[in-house]
C-alpha cells in the first residue's frame, strides 16, 4: 500500500485540520549491556566471532533484554521497557498520562500475541480509558505508529496520542540460525507525544510510506519468525532448514521454525528504500538536505554508510548502533533521544525507516516559526508530574 504524503500547503490542510506536534520524547535503556567478547564467553563461540561480526554490523555493545549468564533467562520484558520510555515522553510533554487519548505499541517481537501491549500500558499507565492498539510488522511499524496517530489528530479523532516502540528481539536467542543474530541486536524501548493541544517546537508536516513486494525481482521476506510453542506450524515461504553450527542445536527447536532473516537482502535493499524515501518527502515538501537532521533505522554499519546519498551532510545523521545495536521499531524514538539537542536545533527533522515485507518510509519535521513556537521538545516545565 502507497499512502501520499499529505498536501499541507492546501487551505484543507492548513485551515480544516489541526496542526500534529511532536511534543514529547523518552527512550528506556536496560542495564544489561553485552560487548561482543561478553557474548562469545556467554554462548561459547570464539572471539573470533565478536571480531568478524563487529567489522560486519558495526556494533561493539548492545543492551539484552536476556541474562546468558544465568541460561539465556528474559530479565526485562518488552512492556516495561514501553512503559519506562513512555513515562519520559510524558515528562517531556509536561503531561500526566490521563491527558491522553489514545496509546499505539509498535514492535517487531511482542512477548505475546495477546493481551495487546497498548491494553496493558493503559493499565500500567493508570489511565482510565482510551484507545488502544498494537501494531506489528517489522522495524518501520513505529513510522505507521505516527502516520496513523497523525490522522486521528488531523481527523479529530484525538488530540494527543502516545506511540511507542519496545523490542525484545534477543530473547528469541534459542531460536535462531546463524550465530550474526547475537550481535545485532539491542533490546530497548523508545515513545514520543504527538498532540494538537501541546504546541512543541516541531510540527509534522509530511509522511511517506509504501511496500515493496519484490528486490531484484524475488520476494522482499528478509524475516520470518515462526511462532512456536502450542501451534501446529503454519506453511512458510521458505524452504531453506540449513542451521549453522554454532547456532543452539541442543535446544531441539526444529530448523524449519527459526528464525530466518535474509542479510543479503536486507543490504541490497535497506540502504536505497531509506535513501528513496527521505528523497521523496524532501523533494515533494522543497526541502534542502542541508537544513534536515536525519534520524535513521540503526541497522547495520553498511546500510547507515550510504545515507550520505541522501544529500544529508554526514554530521546532521544520528548514529546510536555502535553501542545499542540495530532497536528495531524503537531505533528512530531511542536515536531521536540521543542526539536530540542537535536535532531540534535543526531547521528540519527526518525519520526514517525500511523493515520486513520489505515496508519502508519517511517522515518530516519542521521546526515551528518563533511567533508561534511552543514548548521546546525535551524542555522541563512546570505542569503536573506523571502518576502510576
């Protein structure tokens, strides 16, 4: 599916809709930080290993969701790590969580099908009603988490809505293939406050998003996860049921319900789909890369090394991989956060990401004019502190 960008020039747009401010941010970082080394001592590859695949993706540490050391245990789950991140975007709003209208959770591996995560933020949140929903679907669904939030505001349907991202990626470590899957990824949670009513410093004026079915004419599947447990397997796409060995055989989990995640797609087509679409909404909105700050999906080294295509000078693009690892869905809130002095400080801000199926997008930020300039993303005001 192909959503236009919206027309905010026209006197609908201006006059009939409301303006979508971003108007707060948080992100949540588990303590329990791996290097490479920490995770070949974990799960007993070589050093070796942590050297090939850092060259490889780029990241040297990463925050885990999982404690290898005590027999790959879940220590943190997906919905504290929404719940922490969302507490700061509230704060950062200036809002207590009661002041809003709608929640919707984005990750690419949810710890469960059902409840849905938002229905249980709602809960944690202490809010009394509101509407709720999940959205997954690969490491863009937070850029469908905004556009969707964006049209419940501009149609009237809200005013201010929380959107977060949380993945727990590694605790799925028994279930993968190829040992690359230990090192890049990061477990972390990220949220931002779109609001009408909260004027902050950046108002949303432009979304892209589409779907390629196809990369150099073959199916774009670069992942599938099998759900495994009491379901009877579901035919896949694939056939391939090469395990490597360094993968953990001994948990007994039949190759064809791994993890499979298709790296040479994923280089191929990642790097041109972001650069695609930050080109599209700069050009449709007559925006020069020089004024832009680019927030970008964290992931790997090789497919953030090509941005520069974008015409996006290379210090106005955030780079958090290193040392989170490739967040999935919460790269874009948890990278915004990280440099975001140097974001705000830009006339215009970009983000953008590319994900399974292969779904991929932008979105643009301007920073408001000083005669109508509000509260400054991240600002600390005095409204009411955020309640459990």
């Amino acid at each position: 599916m192909r959503i236009s960008t919206m027309d905010t020039s026209s006197p609908r747009s201006k006059v009939d809709m409301p303006a979508v401010y971003l108007a707060g941010v948080g992100s949540f970082i588990p303590e329990n930080l791996y290097t490479n080394r920490d995770i070949c001592e974990a799960v007993g590859l070589s050093p070796r290993k942590g050297e090939k695949y850092e060259a490889l993706l780029g990241v040297r540490s990463r925050p885990i969701c999982v404690d290898y050391r005590a027999g790959g245990k879940q220590i943190v789950t997906g919905e504290e790590l929404a719940l922490r991140a969302a507490y700061q975007a509230l704060h950062s709003a200036g809002i207590t969580a009661a002041a809003l209208d709608a929640v919707i959770c984005t990750s690419s591996f949810f710890d469960y099908v059902a409840p849905p995560l938002s229905s249980r933020l709602l809960k944690r949140l202490e809010i009394t009603s509101a509407m709720t929903f999940d959205l997954m679907g690969g490491c863009a669904e937070f850029l469908h988490g905004i556009q969707v939030a964006a049209n419940m505001i501009r149609l009237g349907q809200a005013d201010t809505v929380l959107i977060t991202a949380s993945e727990v990626i590694n605790a799925f470590w028994r279930q993968v293939r190829y040992p690359i899957e230990y090192f890049i990824f990061g477990d972390t949670g990220g949220a931002i406050v779109l609001s009408s009513r909260i004027q902050g410093s950046h108002r949303l004026i432009s979304e892209y998003l589409s779907t390629h079915s196809q990369i150099a004419g073959e199916p774009a599947e670069l992942i599938c996860v099998p759900i495994i447990g009491g379901k009877e397997p579901a035919p896949l796409f694939y056939t391939n049921t090469h395990v490597d060995r360094d993968a953990p055989v001994q948990d007994e989990i039949p190759a064809h319900l791994r993890l499979v995640h298709d790296i040479k797609k994923v280089a191929s087509g990642a790097p041109q789909a972001m650069i695609e679409a930050t080109r599209r909404i700069l050009h449709e909105q007559s925006v020069s890369p020089d004024s832009v700050y680019l927030v970008p999906h964290q992931a790997s080294i090789g497919v953030l090394s090509a941005l520069p295509e974008t015409g996006v000078p290379v210090g106005q693009i955030g780079i958090s991989l290193p040392e989170r690892g490739n967040m999935s869905t919460a790269s874009l809130p948890v990278t915004l956060c990280e440099h975001l002095e140097e974001a705000l400080s830009t006339p215009y801000l970009v983000l953008t990401s590319v994900g399974v199926g292969m779904s991929f997008g932008a979105t643009l930020f301007e920073r408001v004019k000083r005669e109508e300039e509000g509260t400054r993303v991240g600002e600390r005001v005095e409204r009411p502190e955020i309640g459990r």
